[in-house]
C-alpha cells in the first residue's frame, strides 16, 4: 500500500474552508465555492485558477458547474449564475429567506433547498421563480430530480391532467425525517415518504428502475419506490449517520460518521463490503474504475480495492476534514475545510487496477471448464463483479 506522497499541486487562492467542488460535464474545469464567500474556477489542463466569482454578501453552501456557466448558493439567501468566461454575475435568484444550502441544474430548471424549510424551483434563463415547494417542517438538504416519463407508465401519466403540462418531479430530503416528490409544474406534493427516524442527509436516485435511496442520521439507508411511494427495504448495519452515497451498477456505496464505507447489493440488501481504515467520518466518496476513493473527516483521502476492500493508498496533506472530491483524467481532486484544493496523480493505482481485472479475466478463462455447481455460482456472484468492474 502507497502511503500518501505530495500532491501535484496544491492550490491556495481561497482564504477559507471549501465548501464543494463541481466538475464541468466536458471535464475542462473546475469549480470551488468557500467559505470567504467567493467562488474560483479552474482548468483541468493546467489546474491554474482562471476566474474568481465575487459578489455574495456570505459563506458559499454549495456550487455546480456546467460547461458555459456556474452556479452557486449561499447563506446570504441567495443564488447566483456566473458566465465562465468574464466572470459576470448573470443573475442573482432572490426569494428564499434563509441559508441555501443545495441546488441542483436539470434541463431549464435550476433548483434550490434552503433552511426556510423550502424548495424552489426557478428559471435558467431568468430570474423568476417558477414554483416554491412548501410542506416541510424543518429544513431542506438534499435534493434530486427526474421525469415521470422515465418510470411511469401510461394510465399513471393519465391521472392528473394538471401535471401533463410538465412530467417533471423534484425529491427533497429535510431534517424533519421526510422525503417528499413534488410535481415541479403545479409544485403539489406527489408523495411523501415515510420511515426515516432521523434527518435525511442524502438521496440518490434510479429513475429506470424505478428506486430512490436515502441516508440519514437514524444509522439507515432506505429504497423506496417512487412511483407508489412504498418502502422496499431498509439497510441497518451502519453505527452512524449515513452522510454519503453513491450507486453505481446496482451496487450501492454508503459512507458513514462510523468511519466506514459499506458496499450493497441492491437487488438483495446483501451488504458484501465493508471499507475501513478512516479515522473520523466519511465525508465524501467517488466509484471510478474499479476503485473507491474516500474523503474524511481525519484530513486523508484513500483508494480501496472497490471488489477486495483493501486499501490501497493514503493522501495525506490536509489539515482538515474534506469535503468534496472530483476525478478527472487519472487525477483526484480534494476540496478541503482547510481552504485547499488539492491535486493528485492516481495514474499508479489505476494501471495496477487494469492489471488485476485484466488476471481476473483471464483466471476465468482458464476456470471456465470447471463442474455444473460452480457454473451457477459464477452466474449469479461473478455476473455482479462484472458489473462492478465495467465489464
């Protein structure tokens, strides 16, 4: 196992703790939103800062980036749009009347969760609001999106002819114990799902499938199906609040204040790994190529075999927890509370992760020969390490 190194670069414009990090969808920047209450791009080529957006009056809760234009939120209330290029503030999205902590970009909508105990939904384009979400009893902290089209059926579509204008729905997830779907259109609540003792801390969603996983302070995570609303099952083994999670290929990865990272089969509930070696909280994790990368609450990121558990390597350099991380072109990316945003060359682990699935590979090759039981062994355990490692 590598034990940490330097980083490439360490960048340290920002004059306080960095809040999030958000990777641009054609992967040429980088976004950083602070607690000095600026917002700094980067290019990913180079990893030099190339705009810094200044202008709200607070602290920045959250950013998300797309290729021409950045958002972010604040606890000044506010939400602002920035031009990538100039550094021009678009639009400032005024309305909520507390700390914004989340927003998230889909289609022409941008969406917003705040500590007003609402959400709100608002035009790209346009300073307007378009719809406020009101139902919740405490605050609003995470946030997902997608469209009816992608999971109902027809005769469902058919039953609110108010909602045909848009099949759009907005999840939200609040400190009051509750997720809830609302029609982005009419911003009527579609349903709200029950269970969670504990604040809901993140949401993931699998529209295809038709399930909604969420986290929470209760120690659980819980799939839900979005359509009827009902609980499908409830995943117990976590100690601590489940802060992080990720679903990739029907596994699902959960980072925990128990300092663990636990691995699920969704299908089953079947929890099949167990991650360990972090000294204070998850804060963050990222599934790439075979590999779980993590970020903590005791300064360090690490790479873990994603199919053994074994940990591969520490980056040390941080002074405090971290809380976002970003990959792009075998580099690692880490935003830390320490006002750093820190660059890693992950290029070692990643060859040495080809080499071991490409002997996996071949190992099955030569085993395929082996009797009738362990041929239907294979089919149902190894067809989901397939899955896992991209195959």
């Amino acid at each position: 196992m590598g034990n940490g190194g330097s980083a490439v670069k360490v960048c340290t414009d920002h004059r306080g703790g960095i809040n999030w990090l958000s990777l641009s969808p054609d992967g040429q920047r980088l976004l950083t939103g602070s607690e000095d209450g600026t917002a700094r791009l980067w290019s990913t080529a180079d990893s030099q800062c190339r705009g810094h957006f200044q202008g709200h009056e607070s602290y920045i809760t959250f950013c998300h980036l797309e290729n021409e234009a950045a958002f972010t939120c604040s606890a000044d209330h506010t939400i602002r749009k920035w031009d990538v290029m100039t550094g021009q503030c678009l639009a400032i999205y005024r309305g909520h009347t507390s700390i914004v902590n989340r927003i998230l970009v889909a289609k022409d909508y941008l969406f917003s969760g705040s500590y007003d105990r609402t959400a709100r939904c608002w035009s790209v384009d346009k300073e307007k609001q378009i719809q406020e979400f009101r139902g919740h009893r405490n605050c609003v902290l995470t946030l997902a999106h997608y469209s009816s089209r992608d999971v109902l059926e027809e005769e469902e579509e058919e039953e609110e002819e108010e909602e045909k204008v848009s099949r759009d729905l907005l999840v939200t997830g609040s400190t009051d114990c509750t997720v809830k779907v609302w029609w982005v259109s009419s911003g009527r609540c579609y349903q709200t799902l029950l269970g969670h003792t504990g604040a809901v801390l993140c949401l993931t969603l699998d529209a295809p499938n038709r399930e909604l996983f969420s986290g929470s302070t209760d120690y659980t995570i819980r799939t839900w199906n979005i359509v009827t609303g009902e609980q499908l099952k409830v995943f117990k083994e976590h100690q601590g609040s489940v802060i992080c999670l990720e679903l990739v290929n029907r596994h699902l990865y959960s980072g925990s204040a128990d300092r663990t990272v636990k691995c699920w089969l969704v299908d089953t509930g079947e929890r099949i790994q167990t991650y360990k070696a972090h000294k204070h909280s998850v804060s963050t994790l990222k599934y790439h190529a075979g590999i779980l990368f993590t970020g903590s609450g005791d300064a360090c990121a690490r790479a873990f075999n994603s199919k053994s558990g074994v940990l591969q390597k520490i980056f040390r350099g941080h002074k405090f927890i971290i809380n976002c991380i970003q990959i792009h072109d075998e580099l690692l990316y880490t935003a830390s509370h320490d006002g750093t945003l820190r660059i890693w060359d992950i290029r070692g682990i990643c060859k040495r992760n080809k080499r071991r699935l490409k002997k996996e590979r071949s190992g099955q090759g030569r085993s395929s020969q082996k009797g009738s039981l362990s041929r239907l062994f294979n089919n149902k355990v190894g067809c989901m390490v397939q899955q896992e490692n991209g195959e």
